[in-house]
C-alpha cells in the first residue's frame, strides 16, 4: 500500500498484524520501551522490523533505531526514514541520503476523528471549507482525518530538514480527490533545500481497506552541470 505512494529509490515495507511474539530488539531500544504497555512495545517492535527490512533492501546497516528529538527515529549515516503505526497497521520508509532530503509518511483508520474540537485545532478555516466539499463528492472517506494524516506527514518530511516544531496551522493543505494528491503551502519561511528554499511539499494519499496513508519525498535536487572552462581549468567568462 505505502509503496504505491512514494517515489522511485525509496524502500517500503509494511506489516497489517503484529508477530505473536515480539521481535528481539536492541538494548538501546529495550531501554525506551521499558516501562511500556504490551500494546505500545508490539507496535514499537513491528514497525522496527519493517523499518531494518527497509533498510536491508537498501543495503543498509542493522543498528538500533532509536527515538530523538522529539520522538523522530535516529536513522543510520547516509540514510533518511519515517515510521507510522496505527491500530492494523505498521510501516516504514527508507531512502538514501544521496538521493532524498527527506521522508514523512503517515497511516490513520478512515474513521472520523473522535472529538471534534481536534479538527479546529489542526484545520485552517480554508481547509474546513474544503472538507465539506469532498464529503459531499465522496462520503466514504474521512477527510479531516486524511487532512490530519497529510499534516503529520508534512511535519515528519518538515522535522528533518530543519530541526524545528511546526504547528498544524502553519502548513495549508489542498486535497486533490481526483488525483490522489495534495499540496501542502508552508505559511512560514520553508527549509532549504539543497540551497533552494522549500515553499512546501507535494505528497500522496489513499484510502483502502479501513486505512487512510499519506507520504511526502523531498528529491535531492540534481546538481548544476559545470560552467564552461578555459584552456587552464578556471571558470571562463561567458558572454551576456
């Protein structure tokens, strides 16, 4: 499922039920989860092992894959990621740095979100509007909760580049229900990317099987072609 929604280079795996034994995991991660319910260790545990199959496919390292600033996963030098879990549910994404800034996916239940004081803490008065047009166009979808997935994956795409916190009301998200797709127009200044600041991000998103999945790649951008060269290797001067 989550592949369909990323771009080439990027390794998913994905996991719709838990192991009935929870898979060994690193003591570093042992020591985050000590304290946890059954419920949070299962979904902890699965989602590093879809998130280490990623990283196999990749050529990638077996390491410990441990929670940071702000609950981001530590990823292995020369690798970007993001994980999701939901209940049904676990994945995660892997791409080389060399070839993506950045990754965010996320994965809800299509269901409707359970207070609805929730949606006028994530949603911009636009895209409550929006809203109740594509629920009229398709009422089998919950679009506050696609909108709250889309939000989580701009933040998890967001984190990454730039190291900083940022709220649900400064990313305006535009649904694009033909098109599986959506825009997310930062309200602030974006992160540099490459040297060329980020206006936003274009992501994807579907809804099967009871889920709704959203996932955002920033590609690196392609370096500039070298500039013509004189006859002892320094940058020649170009007529204007």
């Amino acid at each position: 499922m989550i592949e369909e929604l990323l771009p080439p280079g990027v390794a998913a795996v994905e996991a719709f039920t838990d192991p009935a034994e929870p898979p060994a995991l690193f003591p570093e991660e042992e020591r985050h989860i000590a304290r946890a319910v059954d419920k949070r260790r299962r979904e902890f545990s699965t989602v590093r092992v879809c998130a280490r199959a990623a990283l196999d496919r990749l050529g990638g390292p077996r390491v410990p894959l441990v929670p940071g600033e702000r609950g981001a996963p530590g990823w292995p030098d020369g690798f970007v990621g993001s994980m999701t879990h939901c209940h049904g549910y676990r994945a995660a994404a892997v791409a080389r740095s060399g070839e993506l800034a950045s990754v965010g996916i996320d994965a809800e239940p299509n269901e409707p979100l359970r207070e609805r004081g929730v949606l006028d803490t994530i949603a911009l008065p636009g895209e409550r509007v929006a809203l109740a047009g594509l629920a009229a166009r398709r009422a089998d979808v919950a679009w506050e909760r696609l909108l709250f997935s889309a939000k989580e994956s701009v933040y998890k795409v967001w984190f990454p580049l730039t190291r900083r916190w940022l709220d649900f009301e400064e990313a305006a998200i535009t649904i694009d229900p033909d098109a599986g797709t959506f825009t997310a127009r930062l309200l602030g200044p974006g992160p540099e990317g490459d040297g060329v600041r980020l206006p936003g991000f274009t992501g994807r998103g579907l809804a099967r099987d009871g889920l709704l999945v959203t996932a955002i790649g920033v590609a690196r951008r392609p370096a500039a072609p070298p500039g013509p060269r004189d006859a002892h290797g320094e940058p020649a001067d170009v007529p204007v």
